[in-house]
C-alpha cells in the first residue's frame, strides 16, 4: 500500500511548531508483579483492601477513643499507637511543633502553593497543641523504622515534627551480599530484579524506610503467569501490617520530613539535595490498607513513595519533593487515592500510578464491581518536574480538580512501556475539572534545576501515547506554549517485542483489536474544556516563578496554548471525538487542532472530528498522516542534531504563541513536512504503517 | 551511595545468540565478550541508573555490553529471548546522539523503551 497518496494535512498548520511526541513512554523497572485481590481480606478486622481505607483522626491517638463513625467504618490505624519524636523527651519535636502550630495560628500555611493560606483557628491550634504534648509523653522511639517493625495490623506511627534522616537504615549495604544475589527473582529469560522476599529481608538495602504488609510465603513462580490477576497463592503470606496508619502530628506536612537525601543546597523543606542516600523513601509493600498523612518525603534516588501489589492506599496531605526519578509511585495497586498532595523536583514525574488493574473498558469478573475507577489524583499541585503525572498502563486512573503547572509536560500516559507493565493496552484514563497550565518548564537546558530522567515535549498539557476511551472535560487549559493535548497511536507491534506483557483482556476498543495489531488510540473524547482561557480571577501562584518558567503576564484572560489538540490520526483508529470545547474567545471556533481526518487541510483553525457532538463516535476514523508519524518517530530518538526536513523540535522552549517566532516556526514546519511526502522516505514509512494496517478495514 | 559508580559485573556480556539476532555490532568478539556494562548496579542489573553521563565515559565495547543489559530488562518478562526489534547498532546510534545533545541524567533505559518502541517505523 501506498500511503503517500493518502490526503494528509499540513499537520503542522494548526500544530504550532508542533513536532511529535512519542514522549509518554515512561516505564519503571520491577519484579514481575500480579494485581491484587479486589476483595477486602477478611482474615484481618477491620477487613483489609477492598477499598480506599480511611484514615483515623489524629486525636484518637492520645485519647483511644474511637468515633462511632471510626469503629463502624473500620479506619486503618485503630490498634497500637508508636510516637517518634525527636530531642531528649521530645523536647525537639516539642519546640518544632510549638513554633510552627503559633505560626499556623498566626500566618497561617499553603498546603498547597496554588490554594490560599490555611489559618488555625485558636480552638485547633490549642488542640493540636495539647495533642502533640500528649503525643511526646508517649514517645518511646526516635527512629521511624523501629516504630513500625513494632507494629503489626491496625497499628499507627505518629511522628512528631522533625527531620528524619534514619542514620541505621542508611548505614545498610547496597547490594547487600545477604540478598544479592541469592534472592533475586528471574523472569522468563534470566533477567533479574530484586524479589518480594529480598525486600523484606533486605529492607534498607534500597529502602530508607519499608512497610512489610505480609509475611513471606513461600517462592515466587519460577516463571512469571501470563494471568496477573491475583498474587500467586504460592508466595502470598498473611497481612503482618496491613490497615497501618502513618502520620505527623506537625500543623503541615514539611513539619515532619522523611529525609533520603544529603548535602542539600539552600535551606527549608525545598532545598535540593546534592546527594541520595537511599533509592527509596518510604516502600509500602504489599501492605493493604495502608494510610499516610501529613509529612514530606523528600531526597530519594529514586522515589518519595513506593507502593507494589497493594489493596488499598490513602495518600493525604503529603509532599514529595526532590525525588530524582517520581515523587510518588504506585505499581499493580488497587483501590488507591492520593489528595491533598504537593510534589516538585522529579526528574520523571511527581505522581505515577503504573500498571493499573484492568477495572475499565477491558474488565473481567475479576472485578465484580467494575468499570469503576482503581486510582483518584485529587486535589494536588504537580509542578516543577520533567512531569507532572505519568502512568504507562494507566487503567482506570482518574486525575481531578488538581492544579499541573511548571513542568515540561503536564500529563502523560501511555502503552509504549508494555514490557513489565501488565494491561495492555492502556484505557478508560479520566481527566476532569483539572487547571493544567503554563507547562513550558525546559529541564533540558543545561542550567535546569530538575535534571529529568526522561524525554517528553517542552510546553505540553497532555499526552495519550496509545490511550482507550479516555475522557477529558471540564478542564482548563491554557498557556501551554506547544500543546494543549496530544493524543496519538501505539501499534501493537511496537510496544515491545514480544507483545505485551501479560494477557489481553476483551473490550478494547480499536476495531478487530488485538487480531488486528493496533489496538490503541480509540474511543478518546475531550469536551466541554476551556482552552487558552483563564478563568476569572486566577493568577498564577506566586511559587511558578521560583523557576525558570516562561509564563504569559499575569492578567490576561486569554492565553493560548501553541495548539489546543493534536492528534496524529493513525491510520484506523476510529471514535475519536472532540465536541463542545472552547477556545480562548469563548466560542468553538477559536479552538485549534491539528486537521479533519483528511479533509480540509490546513485551513484554520483545523477542527478535529467532533462527531456529530459526541453523539456519532463512529463519524471519526483516521485516514492516516506520514508526516505526523515521521516527526513522532524523529521525536522517539531524543535529543540529537536536526537530521532532516522534520527535525524534532521538543527538548527546547517553544516560542510564544502568536509571537512572530511561531508563525516562522509553522511556514518551516508546513514546508519542511510538504517536501517530505515526496521523499523515498515517506514512501517507506508508507508501506510499513500500511502493512501495520492490513485488516483493519480502512482503505486510504 | 551517592555519586558511586560501580561497574557492573553480573550481566555477562559474551555476545550471545540474543545479542546477535538482535543485530549486534562493534568492536571484536573477543573485545566484547571481556566488556562489562557501565552504570551503578543495583539488583542485579545497571539498567535502572545507567544514563547517558555514564555513557559518555564508556568505551565502545562497554556501550554495547550496556545496550545488552538493557535490552534483557526491556523485553517481556514473559519472552523466552531478549530479541528485541531495535538492532544493537541502531541503538547505539540513537544514544550516541541523543548523549551529545542531551542532558547525562538522561536514563538510558526510559530512552530505550521509546525507541524500541517506534523501531519498526524506522525506515533509515
């Protein structure tokens, strides 16, 4: 097949300067890891998972006295209480604790840098107060790890104000011959990674604080299953810490700092470490039912928060803050919330649900209760990061009422990353009622504070790398300089060789998927958001700037993004609607995409398939564009010296839009990509997407 | 742990079938087979912090005894080979340029499964 006769627009007339991106391909690397049950276990009381648990009130900590509401709805953290304090007596976390309690009272706090301040009324304050003296009577350790190996189901660590560096666990070997290598765990072709027991025998040797949430069994398959559904019966132990309740007793969370960094640079909760003693800050393992509350996590190697095969999470109030690789990460976990978040500094991303549990499109009765959504991000700043979220196989994840500003891209998910990464392929992701702006943060300059691990576009809101049935509405955006949105196809037989990890389950939404290898970017609608608006009264909060950021003046009430939606309308993927959007003059017709799938290329403002309003999904197929998909093959490469016509352009600051600098970008780009369908190049390119296509039922 | 390197040494980097399905390339065998990959080892493998500062300061048998260990993480757990559809020499290629226009703290891995990823579609 010959695509070149394929119409394809000038997709760049609406694309802003817009090279591709292959950019969300993010991936993680771990043992091969199972989806828990969904079912609450009932071997413990309160049963265990089943559910996002709910967090017991500080107070009840020093009084023992559980709420009616406590005891009927089984909180975790009902058990034994451990304080960790620091100073003799406490007399540290004491004085800690006074001062910023008076502070809170008086100036009050940002739990989150776009939101006002938060003041203690002089009831809480006294409260709190009394509460922390109560709590530093009880005190009786000094190191958090200590408080929770003492601790067993249903227990709670409460820790005071402080600084927690845990000078043991930093003392522990990497590699620690006990472990290494006697228990790493094979997969099918001998490669190794660190088991579930090496973990849990070696807890420090990555981990600066761990949470073992079951015993150890017996071992793991000698093989990976291709099921994942359900840890292997043959490794899985009891709950030995399940319902576990962590949390500060400070008036914010940077009053209680769980520290894996050193030899930082500048002072307060946002310095940034020079050095990483751990991978890891705080591992929760297995550990179902687990609750953390009110502390930072900061200085990793790796990660702030690490949670795999876990039922069952709550994540509140809680700052991740200079982890090298994602400030939060959550793999093969179900039932998972995390609010009241802030999180800055990572190199990858600040929040990264992964291998999500197939609890959408692709749903089986493993999930009784399905479609229902496994993982909430609510009510978070993500911001200054390489990104702000990522999450390859993101199933079922849900990101809403969240502020994403200051990072290279805002959001990305994807199915690039399928190997290790059970769900193939990614769907029913949900992003709504989000303000997601001025993402225009180029950490790959050579000054950049962040040093980013991974490759994504500069001046980005969203990227779909290979998503299903996604759903993005209700949101802002606006003053991302490249891209609003991006959405664009995996074929299968690019995830991985291989083919992805795992079984595919029916209900993906692609046509003849997964007989006919493209089984992704189907069935996305974005609706009813605002794009290059700004809503009334916003500004920018004040902390954008503490980084170089290029940011619109504040003020204005419109703000473009370069281009509001690109798509690269793969050839067959089918359903892909986007209705009742408006731009930045309040009206649809100001709202810019990158074409019609294939007809009427390049002229302005290039709306994309809308589909009778969302009505007719099946009015929406794509007829394919080789320019697009040349420039995401380009943009898959990295950073390098342009090489061609379509040099991808996604490691520097984009221009403004609307500047004179853009418009010069577009001519370059609209010519660049004409003189490229003439090439042998394209002629190439044309036969291997066509072969890809072959039964899919579109014809060029 | 900070700022240590460490060489690897569990990977072995004898030019196997694998490697050479997969379209290996550079230096001789004998070279190769006496290489080991760069980058901080960490649960049996380099492939989670080796990025391109460690790259840069690699030999060009080291390279390709890093592209090696890469690609047995990078491929199915559930793959009985680490034959993957990015030839050796292509990633090479791609890190080669990638690591000279690019920041070091680049993972190589993160970089890898997204060429990787996009290889059949490489017409050059």
């Amino acid at each position: 097949m010959d695509l070149r006769g394929i119409r394809w627009k000038v997709a760049l007339a609406g694309a802003a300067l817009g090279l591709v991106v292959p950019g969300a391909a993010l991936a993680h690397l771990e043992r091969p890891s199972y989806w828990p049950d969904p079912a609450p276990d009932t071997s413990v009381r309160p049963a265990a998972g089943g559910r996002v648990p709910l967090a017991s009130p500080l107070r009840t900590a020093v009084t023992g006295k559980r709420t009616r509401r406590q005891s009927r709805s089984g909180r975790a953290g009902t058990g034994d209480v451990r304080v960790v304090c620091q100073g003799r007596g406490g007399a540290r976390s004491m004085r800690l604790a006074e001062a910023s309690i008076r502070r809170a009272r008086t100036r009050g706090y940002r739990l989150r840098p776009s939101q006002p301040t938060t003041r203690l009324s002089a009831r809480q304050a006294r409260e709190l107060l009394e509460i922390n003296r109560r709590l530093r009577a009880k005190c009786r350790y000094h190191s958090v790890q200590e408080a929770i190996d003492a601790s067993g189901n249903n227990d709670r660590v409460v820790i005071m104000p402080g600084t927690y560096t845990e000078p043991e666990s930093r003392k522990q070997p990497e590699n620690d011959p006990r472990c290494n290598p006697s228990l790493l765990q094979k997969d099918a072709s001998g490669d190794q990674a660190p088991s579930y027991a090496y973990q849990v025998t070696c807890p420090h040797d990555q981990n600066l604080i761990y949470v073992q949430g079951r015993a150890l069994k017996g071992e793991p398959l000698a093989e990976p299953r291709t099921d994942r559904r359900g840890i292997p019966a043959q490794e899985l132990g009891r709950c030995v810490r399940c319902n576990l309740q962590i949390e500060g007793s400070g008036a914010k969370p940077e009053d209680v700092i769980l520290d894996a960094g050193s030899d930082y640079e500048g002072s307060g909760p946002e310095a940034s470490p020079g050095g990483h003693a751990k991978h890891v800050v705080l591992r929760a393992d297995r550990a179902d039912g687990f609750v953390g509350r009110n502390f930072l996590m900061r200085g990793a190697r790796e990660h702030g928060f690490y949670t795999e095969e876990t039922d069952g999470t709550l994540l509140d109030r809680v700052k991740f803050f200079w982890n090298a690789d994602y400030g939060h990460l959550a793999f093969t976990s179900d039932h998972q919330r995390v609010q009241n978040c802030d999180g800055m500094g990572a190199g990858d991303a600040v929040v990264y649900p992964g291998a999500a549990p197939e609890t959408g499109s692709q749903s089986t009765d493993f999930y009784p209760d399905a479609p229902r959504m496994n993982t909430v991000i609510t009510r978070c700043d993500l911001r200054h990061s390489t990104l702000g979220f990522s999450g390859s196989m993101g199933n079922a994840v849900r990101i809403t009422d969240n502020h994403i500003y200051g990072n290279a891209t805002g959001i990305a998910s994807d199915t690039l990353s399928s190997a290790g990464h059970p769900g193939f392929p990614s769907d029913s992701s949900r992003i709504d009622n989000n303000y997601i702006y001025a993402n225009n943060f180029n950490v790959y300059d050579p000054g950049s504070p962040v040093k980013p691990l991974v490759t994504v576009p500069v001046g980005a809101g969203v990227i779909y790398a290979g998503m299903n049935d996604a759903r993005v509405h209700d949101n802002w955006f606006f003053d991302n300089w490249r891209f609003g949105t991006l959405l664009f196809a995996v074929p299968d037989a690019l995830t991985s060789y291989g083919g992805p990890e795992g079984d595919v389950f029916p209900g993906v939404r692609c046509a003849g998927a997964p007989v006919v290898p493209l089984s992704t970017s189907c069935g996305n609608h974005y609706f009813r958001n605002r794009v290059g608006q700004v809503p009334k009264g916003f500004e920018f909060p004040e902390i954008l700037d503490r980084y170089p950021v290029p940011h619109s003046k504040a003020g204005a009430r419109a703000m473009p993004n370069g281009t509001d939606f690109w798509w690269d309308e793969f050839l067959s993927n089918r359903e892909n609607c986007w209705y009742g959007n408006r731009g930045p003059d309040g009206t649809a017709q100001s709202v810019t995409g990158s074409g019609e799938a294939g007809a009427f290329p390049g002229l302005p403002p290039n709306p994309l398939p809308d589909c009778a309003d969302g009505r007719t999904p099946s009015l929406s197929i794509g007829l394919g564009d080789l320019a697009k998909e040349a420039y995401l093959v380009e943009c898959a490469q990295g950073p390098k010296a342009p090489t061609g016509p379509i040099a991808c352009d996604w490691y520097s600051a984009p221009p403004r839009p609307g500047s004179a600098e853009q418009a010069a970008l577009r001519r370059r780009y609209e010519a660049a990509s004409t003189a490229f369908l003439a090439t042998p190049a394209a002629d190439a390119l044309g036969k291997l997407v066509g072969d890809l296509a072959k039964g899919a039922g579109v014809t060029p | 742990m900070s700022g240590r390197r460490i060489r690897g040494a569990l990977v072995p980097v004898a030019a196997t079938a694998a490697a050479l399905a997969a379209g290996c390339g550079g230096g001789d065998g004998a070279s190769r087979a006496a290489a080991l990959p760069v980058g901080d080892l960490s649960g049996g493998s380099v492939a989670t912090f080796v990025d391109c500062g460690d790259w840069r300061g690699a030999s060009r048998d080291e390279r390709y005894a890093t592209i090696e260990a890469l690609r047995g993480r990078l491929t199915p757990e559930l793959s009985k080979t680490n034959a993957s559809p990015l030839a050796d020499d292509r990633a090479y290629e791609v890190f080669q340029a990638a690591c000279a226009h690019g920041p070091e703290s680049l993972r190589l891995y993160k970089l890898y499964v997204r060429v990787q990823g996009f290889a059949p579609l490489m017409t050059g």
